[in-house]
C-alpha cells in the first residue's frame, strides 16, 4: 500500500477543512480521535503551523514538533454558510470562523449549538475536537 493512499483513507474521516494539500501529518487524525486539535511547531525558530505542516519554509527541512491547540483564541471573523461542498449538504447552515490564538490562526466551524446571533468579533473561543452525526471528525469553536 502506497502512502498517499494511506493518507488518504484516514483524510476521509476529517469533515470540516480540505487538507488535501497536506501530507505526512496524518497523525493529526489520531490526535483528532483521541479529543485533541493538534499543529505543528518548528524545532528551528519556534513557528507555530495550523493546519499543521510538516516543514517549516524557513528551515528546511527544519525539524517539526507538535503541539496541542489550547486555552482561548479571538474570534477574527465568521461567516455563515448556506451552501456546503458536496458531501457536507446536511451540515447547512453552520457558521464558519477564524481564531487568532497570537502565534498562529485556526479556521474553521462555530459549534451547530451556539446560535450565530451571539457571536462577535473579538470574543475569547476554544477549539474542541468533535464528531460529526455521520462519524465524521472534526473540530469546532465554543464559548469558554
Ligand atoms: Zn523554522
């Protein structure tokens, strides 16, 4: 088995960001499973990657660490969805967003239970990591 099919299975079962361009950190998806939101830090000069890299384009091929998504992120900017790429249909509407957590920035969804009214810019968010009703994982942005 080749190991771009072997990244490609387990990419099947990521639900909310296209991470196609990504390889070698697959491992994301089993921190995913084990309830942590993983990125990645060079070893080199301390730059924080989300989503996760496996090179820094700085050090190449700098050294990479990874390192769990904690604590509070601003919430920069959200929008909400109406239409969803094939596959998420059912998901529709959710809202999607950014979290500035200083050293690095995290995209993607504001957890479906938190209703879009109550949502503004600046607001502290956390990063969980989710299942989806169809099994899917990903991760979503909650109130503290
Ligand atoms: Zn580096």
């Amino acid at each position: 088995m080749s190991k771009a099919k072997d990244v490609d299975d387990r990419f099947k079962k990521f639900g909310t960001v296209s991470f196609t361009a990504i390889t070698k950190i697959n491992d994301f998806i089993d921190y995913l499973e084990n309830g942590k939101v993983m990125g990645t830090r060079c070893k080199g000069c301390g730059q924080s990657f989300f989503p996760p890299r496996s090179d820094c384009y700085q050090c190449l091929p700098g050294e990479m660490e990874w390192f769990e998504v904690s604590g509070m992120g601003k919430l920069v900017t959200y929008s909400k969805l109406e239409y969803a790429p094939i596959g998420f249909q059912e998901d529709v509407p959710y809202c999607i967003a950014l979290l500035d957590y200083g050293d690095y920035k995290v995209f993607g969804r504001i957890d479906r239970n938190l209703p879009p009214e109550e949502l503004k810019v600046g607001m502290e968010m956390k990063t969980v990591a989710n299942t989806l009703p169809n099994g899917q994982l990903n991760y979503v942005f909650q109130r503290p």
